[in-house]
C-alpha cells in the first residue's frame, strides 16, 4: 500500500508558486502520489475577493473554487519523484457543474483523484463539498512543465 502524505502550508508554498491572494488550498489531509489527494480551504469574510463579488451577499466565485480544487489537484503529481520540482500548470477544465454556493465561513473541503496519466498530462477529477454537501464538482486537466 502507498504511503499516505500530508502537507502543510508551508510545504505547499514549496511546491507551487501561487502566494496571497491567490493560494487557495491552507492544508493537504491526504494524498497519495499518482493516486489522489484531500485538501481544504477556510474560506475568510477578509478574502479580497468579497470586496466585490458580491457586497451585502458574499458569495466565492467559481473561477476561484475551480482554482482551489486545481491547487489541491498539484501534490497529486508533484510528490511523485519524476515530477518532483517541476511546475504543475493547469490547462483545462470540463464537466464544471456548481451545485451549491460558499460563503464566508466555510470550510470548502476538496477531494481529488487521478483518473489518467499519460507523460506530463493528468486528468483529474475533482469534488468540493462544504459541510458534506457537493458545492463544485469539474474534470481537470494538469500539465507538467
């Protein structure tokens, strides 16, 4: 059975470039690399974000919770040792459904699992969920570089 990581915040600045405001994933639970990975976001009434989108209606945009999943989607791939220090760029999305609305104060809880790998492409598919209810489901495509 494969080794099961978990990364903190830290450690995920390691592995992907993006700083505030535009990290989107504050803790990996679970992964298993080349398998799947389990990841959230606390989602803060001081994100940027709720400046405008929307005042008096805080609402997460769903460009940023697909962002989210594509951040958690990273350690995935970048803890397998052939990808290991490469950059994982995200390069498609399909199959976007938004099923429910996040708000500040939520916990936006992402699951991710590789559902194919062929060279430096990955296909993802990824769910998010706040407090057990499916909040964002896409398939994702990750490419290394």
């Amino acid at each position: 059975m494969s080794e099961i990581l978990s990364f903190d915040i830290m450690q995920i600045m390691d592995m992907i470039p993006h700083r505030y405001p535009f990290l989107l994933v504050d803790k990996i639970t679970e992964c298993v690399p080349g398998k799947y990975s389990k990841g959230y976001k606390n989602v803060s009434m001081n994100e940027e974000f709720f400046q405008g989108h929307f005042p008096g209606n805080p609402i997460m945009p769903g460009v940023l919770q697909i962002e989210a999943l594509a951040q958690c989607a990273a350690p995935i791939l970048l803890a397998m040792p052939e990808f290991s220090g490469k950059l994982a760029l995200f390069a498609s999305m399909e199959n976007v459904r938004f099923k429910n609305i996040v708000r500040p104060g939520d916990r936006l809880d992402m699951d991710l699992e590789l559902t194919k790998l062929k060279g430096p492409i990955a296909k993802v598919h990824a769910i998010g969920t706040v407090d057990g209810k499916m909040v964002v489901e896409a398939d994702l495509t990750v490419c290394m570089k």
